[in-house]
C-alpha cells in the first residue's frame, strides 16, 4: 500500500493519499508555496525538467512509461495538445513517443504568446493559474492542418489534473468554438492525476486517463497566514520582441520533431552541463540536451519560467529577471542559484540581445562558460 504524503507549509498542510499507481510520490515531486492567491501550493514535479533541473534521460524514461500505458488508439487523426507553459516539453515527450503507433498524429500545444498572422483555433481558461488565458492556433502546414480538423481522438497532456476544470475547459472550447465535432474519444495523459472521476462525470464524450499516479488531495489553510501577493504575470500578449525561432515545436503543430537547434554545439565526457529551455521554448532545447548526455557528459535540464513561486520547500534558489519577449513580467529560474556547472546553454525563441543581462550576471555565479542558443 503506497503512503499518505503530507507537507506543511506555512499558508497550510497538504496530504495527498495515493488511490493507485506504481511509482513512490516523492519520487514525482516535492511541493512548494505558490506565490497565488487562488491556490497557494504547487505540487513541484522532480521528472518535468522545468523547476528542478533533471537528466534528460529520466525525462525520457516517463515519456515512455507513459507511452507504455496508453491505450490502443485507432480512431485517427489523433490530435494531442500539451498544455502551456508547463507541459509544452512534456507533451512533446509523451506524444514523440507515441506517435509512432496512432494515425494521423498532430501535436499542438496552447501558448501565451499570440502568433503574428497566425488563426486562431480556440481560446480557453485555466481558472487556478498564475496566467489564465490560453490561446490554440492552426498549424499553417496543409496536412497538419487537415488532421486538427478532422481529428477524431483528442490526447490532452499536462504535468498533473487536480480539479479537471482546465481539461473540460479545453474540450468545450474544441467541441463548440473550434468545431471540431468529429471528436468522439478523449484521452488525458498527466503525472499524477488528482481528479478523480469528475472528468468523467462533466466530459462531454468518453474519456479516458493515463497518469503514473491516482490519488486524492485535501489543502487544509492556515488562517493566520497572510494572502500572498502575485507578481502581474497574468498577460496573454505578443512583447515588444520578435519571435524569431522556428515554430517546429509545437505552437504551430508538429509530426515530428526537428532536433536541429545547437547542432554544432558539443561536449565530452564529464562536462557538467545545463541546458535551459525558456518560457514555451523548451522541446528543441530538450533535444540538445538528450544529444548531449549521449555523448557521456554529465546534463541537466531545464527552464526559465513565469510561475511565481516562493522560495522553501521544493524551492531551494530563485533567480529573478526581466522575460526576453519584452512583455515586461518577471521570470524565474529556480534551483540552478545554489547549484555548480561547467558550462550553461541558455536557449531562447528570441534574438540573443533579448536576454536580461541580469540573468546571465546570475549564471555566471553558477558557471564559468554561459553560452545563449538560439536560431539567428
């Protein structure tokens, strides 16, 4: 029988009692005080690559745990939508690994960065988030295209389900402003999902889970604490900075992926490497990385992020910077600070010069050699 897992934190305990699954708790996260007044903890994954670094090769192994647990799937185009900003790399993972035994896979994934030119497909709210507006385009490619449309299956991937809201959210966004009716089946692929059954008590279609565990949480609020305050990083908005990556990660659909971003960038046995995603812009980096650790050095990644969170408990270091989109909001490293690596690949969606200056002051405490990559 797995454990009850319980954390006191200063705004109140969480205890989580696992109903299923095979992998320990502490083994998927650790957890920390949000800095959010809707929902003042956050479950801290140890496997996402995005607030604790992580190998890249554990990473992969849970892309093929998962894959290992999902269900056969013949109704296709089969259409799977990672979830921003926490989830882009992570269903990217899920969906590289099984998109070699589904029809017709599209991955897309939601983004908070609006896309010059671009259609929009559907718009949706994820209630609890520290950004709430979540915007899904149509791929520009013809066949990616097609696939999204007549997608029969819908895959939705993101790192944990507490309530279910955001994936329900998302379903009717897709059923009724997208027009996407041919959808008959839902699919959730999450970490840990704390939902329960009332995903399907509330889905408009059939539904079905793939998580590697089940259980059920109860947040019990300290009173006395005080209400924290969240910084502004609730903006869905295109910055004063252009986008000048490729979109061939998932914000405008993908097939397959590139894994052409560093290519001349090597290492050699033993190197202490971290390789940072940034904000969305996160499964190319992830790539390198994964190349990377191949060639026998020794990698960690991942990712700036907006999520405010305060430092404790999961959070062993912050480091706090202007964001390279020119939104004017905050972001966040975390964990790197009180850490030490020989190198740091920084890798950005946006020219070099968007990065804050601050940010690579900081990494230099952490590392002799900090590099940015990028596609200029």
């Amino acid at each position: 029988m797995m454990k009850t897992y319980s954390r006191t934190l200063s705004c109140g305990t969480l205890k989580v009692t696992p109903t299923g699954g095979t992998t320990a708790l502490d083994e998927l996260f650790d957890v920390a005080e949000r800095r959010n007044p809707k929902r003042a903890f956050l479950f801290v994954s140890k496997v996402l690559g995005r607030h604790i670094p992580v190998k890249p090769s554990v990473m992969r192994a849970v892309y093929q745990q998962l894959a290992a647990l999902f269900p056969a799937c013949d109704q296709g185009p089969v259409l799977f939508i990672g979830m921003a900003e926490t989830a882009v790399g992570f269903g990217a993972g899920v969906f590289d690994e099984v998109r070699g035994s589904v029809s017709d896979p599209v991955y897309l994934t939601s983004t908070r960065h609006p896309v010059e030119g671009g259609e929009l497909l559907c718009e949706f709210k994820e209630n609890h988030s520290h950004a709430t507006d979540h915007l899904i385009y149509l791929p520009q490619n013809a066949e990616l295209r097609r696939r999204v449309l007549e997608a029969k299956t819908v895959v939705l991937i993101d790192d944990e389900a507490t309530t279910g809201n955001t994936f329900i959210n998302l379903l009717q966004a897709l059923q009724q402003d997208a027009g996407l009716h041919n959808i008959t089946r839902a699919i959730t692929v999450t970490l840990t999902d704390w939902s329960g059954d009332a995903l399907a008590q509330r889905s408009p279609i059939p539904i079905q889970y793939v998580s590697l565990v089940q259980g059920d949480w109860h947040w019990e609020k300290n009173p006395d604490a005080p209400v924290p305050v969240m910084p502004a990083v609730n903006v869905t908005a295109t910055g004063s900075v252009p986008i000048t990556g490729k979109q061939s990660w998932g914000r405008l659909g993908i097939s397959s992926p590139s894994a052409d971003l560093g290519r001349d960038i090597q290492t050699h046995p033993g190197e202490k490497l971290l390789v940072l995603g940034s904000s969305e812009f996160v499964w190319e980096p992830f790539l390198l990385a994964e190349r990377l650790e191949k060639q026998g050095a020794e990698v960690k990644f991942s990712s700036t992020t907006r999520s405010p969170i305060a430092t404790g408990f999961a959070i062993q270091s912050a480091i706090a910077f202007g964001d390279n989109y020119g939104l004017g909001i905050p972001n966040f490293v975390y964990n790197v600070a009180h850490q030490q690596f020989d190198r740091i690949l920084l890798c950005i969606e946006t020219p070099a010069a968007s990065v804050d200056p601050a940010l690579i002051e900081a990494l230099k405490q952490v590392a002799p050699a900090v590099e940015v990559v990028c596609y200029e």
